[in-house]
C-alpha cells in the first residue's frame, strides 16, 4: 500500500470515528443546524420587512439564504478547532502517535468529517429557508454547482481551524480563537446587505472578501439576487473567485496544519 491510499485509508478510518463522536454527542450536531435556524428566522422576519416592504422582504429572504449558508459553514470550523483542543488535552493525540497510520490522517480525518456536519447543516437550513420562501431560481446543475463551491469553502475554512485547534493550549482558548476572527469576515461581506450599502473602506474590504465571493457566487446559481447587480471584477467573476480563494486557503492552511499536527505529535 502506497502513501497516498495509506493516508486516505487511515483518514477515512479517523473520519468514522470522529462521526461517532457526534453521534453520541448529538449536541454538537444541535450546534450546528439550531443556530442557523434562528438566524434564518430572525434576520428573514425582523430585518426582512423593514427592507422594502412586504414584496422586498420576500426578495430578502431569497437573498439572505446564501449569507446563512456561508456563515453556518464558517462558524462550523469551530468544531474542528474545539474537536483538535479537545483530543490534545484528552490525550487522544498521544494515542494516535503510538499507532502505526500516516500522520495526515488524523487532520484529513477530522476536517472530512466536520465537512459530513456542514452537509447536514446545509440540508436542514435548505429546508428552513423553503418554509420561509426561499426558491432556488436556477437550474438543476446550477445550484448543485453552488451547493459544492459552500461545501469547498466549508473545507478549506476546516484546515484553518485545523491550524488553530492544533495551536490552542487549551479547549477554552480554542473556543475563543475559534470564532473572534469569523464575526467580523462574514458581517463585512456581502451575507446580510449588498457591498454598496457598506462605508467606501469597508466596502472595499467586502467586495475582495473570500466570503462575499462565496456567497455571491452562490446567490448567482441559485439565481437569488437582490436589488442592483454588484460591480466590479470579484462580483463579476464571483465563481472563479470563490473557487480561487477556497484553493489558496487550502494550499497555505493545509501544510501549516499538517506540519503543526507533526510537531505536536512528536513531543
């Protein structure tokens, strides 16, 4: 068996057991699809109203969805950083070290199924965002294109949280640095207004956010735009972009989280 099959062999061995975990802790699972439910009734009936009257509250909803997405997506990389503090100070880490299986499988096997909780949670809000109003406008392959850009983004933020899970000195930092930086990336985006409603500095910000490019990407192939198209050249090309910036992440996070599980399970 060659290193490559042996690292996935043993991922996908890693990747079955941290699923179990969820499955005997159902509250993580809880974690992962209630929070996005309230967000998507919260913001579609209190802000949605206010944004145009009854016929753009309807408009908004459509609009709102992909930013919910994007958002539960992210905030679920936490649980990669929680799930790494937490086998680190449990000593799982150590165990694993003493076992004869490829060194990247252990961070494949986690962020592949944190990425299995992301689809989960991206049924459940589908389903929400349905009984809301919310319709996928597109076609067919269209929005299964833009279910898998959410699904690449939700991946590649799992080896940031990889990086960080991994650098924490304890479950409770992990918690903290897990999510201060996501707060203020999705908020300055394009998830809950339009880029052109934002400040001119912080618009600029917006525009070249990874994850306004998600997001705008997705509201084009499920064809849920809102009120004037966005100009300029990451809007235009919101897919490419996106799909761009999920490879960048993953080519930088994923050796610094490989090399970072290395060192610490060498000590």
């Amino acid at each position: 068996m060659n290193a490559l099959t042996k690292s996935i062999s043993d991922g996908g061995i890693v990747t079955w057991r941290n699923l179990m975990t969820v499955r005997r802790n159902p509250d993580w699972l809880m974690s992962a699809t209630l929070q996005p439910i309230m967000f998507v009734l919260l913001f579609a009936y209190v802000f949605g109203n206010a944004i145009g009257g009854e016929a753009g509250g309807a408009a908004y909803r459509e609009f709102l969805i992909a930013g919910i997405f994007a958002q539960t997506v992210a905030f679920n990389s936490a649980f990669t950083v929680i799930g790494f503090a937490n086998d680190l100070q449990k000593g799982i880490i150590d165990r694993f070290r003493s076992l004869p299986m490829s060194r990247i499988a252990v961070v494949l096997g986690r962020t592949t199924s944190d990425l299995v909780v992301s689809v989960v949670a991206l049924v459940v809000m589908s389903a929400c965002g349905l009984l809301v109003g919310w319709r996928i406008r597109g076609s067919f392959w269209d929005a299964l294109l833009g279910y898998l850009v959410m699904l690449m983004f939700a991946w590649a933020l799992t080896w940031v949280g990889a990086l960080i899970g991994l650098a924490a000195r304890s479950v409770e930092v992990a918690q903290s640095a897990g999510l201060v930086w996501m707060f203020p990336l999705s908020f300055i985006s394009s998830a809950f207004v339009p880029t052109d409603t934002l400040p001119p500095f912080l618009k600029a910000i917006a525009d070249w956010n990874p994850f306004s490019a998600v997001i705008n990407a997705t509201r084009d192939l499920f064809g849920n735009r809102f009120g004037a198209p966005p100009t300029g050249w990451p809007a235009e090309n919101a897919a490419l972009y996106a799909i761009l910036c999920c490879v960048a992440i993953i080519v930088i996070f994923a050796p610094l989280a490989t090399a970072r599980y290395r060192r610490v399970a060498s000590k």
